[in-house]
C-alpha cells in the first residue's frame, strides 16, 4: 500500500499579521473611545484614536503584500486578508466621512441666529464653572459672514406669540433635546430679553457645545435668537448649524402641538 503525500502551500505570514493587526486595531479604538467618553474630552486625549489607526494602514499594507504573494506564489491565507481588509474599511469608513466634513464645511467653530449681535454667553459663576472658566470668544465680522453663506438657513427664529409663551417652548426644546440647562432668566418686562444658559454633548465622544439662547419681544410676537459654540478646535464640521437646526425644529414641533 502506497501512502500519497500532499504538500500544501505555505501560509502568508503577511495574511496572518494583517488579520491580527486589524484586530489589535479594533481594541485599541474601542479602548480608546472609552477613555475619550470617560474623561472629560481634549485634543491630546485624541492621540489614542489617531495611533489605532497606524495599526489600520499597517494591517492594509501587509493585506497587500500577502495578496501579492497568494497570487505569485500560491500561498494560503487569501480569506485571512480579505477578511483584514474588510475589518481596516470599515474602521475607515468614520475617519473617511470625518476627513469629508472638513474639506466640505467651512472652518467655524461659533454658529450664532444673529451674525450683527449674537448672543452673549452668561458670566454667572455658574456658567463659567460648567464651561470650565472659559467664556467664547467675540467671532469676527468675516467669520460670521461665513456662516451666513455656508448656513444660510441658521436664521432667527420668529414666533407669533409673546415672549414668556417663546421662553417656555425654548426651554422645553433644550431639556428635549438632551442639553444641560445651566440657568434660565424669563423675559423681565417687554422690551427685557429672556435667556438660557445650556451645555451639549455629542453621543459619541461627547464634545461639548456651549449654547445660549436669547429670547426677546417684538411688535408681532416674539424672536428667539440661539448660539452654538464648540470648545476644542477651530472646526465644528457642521455640528453647531445641525444642533441649531435641531433645536428650531423641535420648536416648531412645541408649537404646532400646543
């Protein structure tokens, strides 16, 4: 009886190393997203983020140099580093749209309703304890006529009904929408503006936007008037137009079911 020997091709180490390096990509990002939410968030506290994604271009490279060596030498692992480079796509599909937003959205980080007198933000020991001691800086003239250009729809929003009835439904809409509502004034007389101090926090890494809302009277009813400002960089990459969005939306939506 005569034994038949089979000799398989060798596995691609390259195969093997992309897989465990996408992996290892995998946990250090999730890592690294935890610690961002469990503290309080910073650009340096960003670094951790930025080096899982070495690990994601070097578990693409060496998925390339092992297709290269499966289709030159027959080697095994060809599932091995379509499966690395599916886990490196996907893990880059979020910094991809991210790298989009920046080079789409003009590079403002302070959105106000009223780019000739924004809203100023509250210097209440309360405040400025919630926004660490940091107050928003004054946005200059350029940048605001930006925004109008950019988000043309960030527009006061005008309401029917008198100002204390705008006060309500504007802070109603924070507490809706999940932001922190550090202090609130009503409208003292008809021509006194009513304001609200606020804080949001993405879902996800949960930077924070300092907002203020102006709530003033007019002849037909009422103005409200918001500001949206982020505190880490100089890019917002739309947030603060779709957080004022939001808020007017979920206005109207008060509104229309009084």
């Amino acid at each position: 009886m005569h034994r038949r020997l089979v000799f398989e091709d060798p596995l691609s180490r390259a195969a093997l190393w992309s897989r465990r390096l996408a992996w290892f990509a995998v946990a250090v990002l999730a890592l690294s997203l935890l610690l961002v939410r469990l503290r309080e968030p910073s650009l340096e506290g960003l670094a951790p983020i930025a080096a899982s994604y070495v690990f994601v271009l070097a578990s693409l490279l060496l998925a390339g140099v092992a297709f290269v060596g499966i289709w030159r030498h027959g080697y095994q692992g060809a599932g091995m580093a379509a499966g690395a480079t599916l886990i490196c796509l996907l893990l880059l599909a979020p910094a991809g749209y991210i790298g989009f937003l920046a080079a789409t959205r003009p590079a403002l980080a302070d959105l106000s309703t009223d780019i000739a007198d924004p809203p100023e933000f509250s210097r209440s020991p309360t405040a400025l304890a919630a926004r660490d001691g940091r107050l928003p800086p004054d946005v200059p003239a350029e940048q605001r006529r930006v925004q109008r250009r950019s988000y043309p729809k960030a527009l006061p929003i005008l309401l029917d009904i008198p100002a204390q009835g705008a006060f309500d439904l504007a802070r109603k809409a924070a507490g809706t929408l999940g932001w922190q509502v550090l202090e609130a004034s009503k409208p003292a007389r008809r021509d006194g503006a009513g304001r609200i101090e606020a804080v949001a926090r993405g879902r996800l890494l949960r930077f924070a936007e300092d907002i203020t809302i102006r709530i003033r009277a007019r002849p037909e009813g009422s103005r409200i008037d918001i500001r949206s400002a982020s505190r880490l960089g100089g890019h917002d990459l739309g947030a603060n137009a779709a957080r004022i969005a939001d808020f007017a939306a979920e206005v109207e939506t008060l509104l229309e079911s009084r």
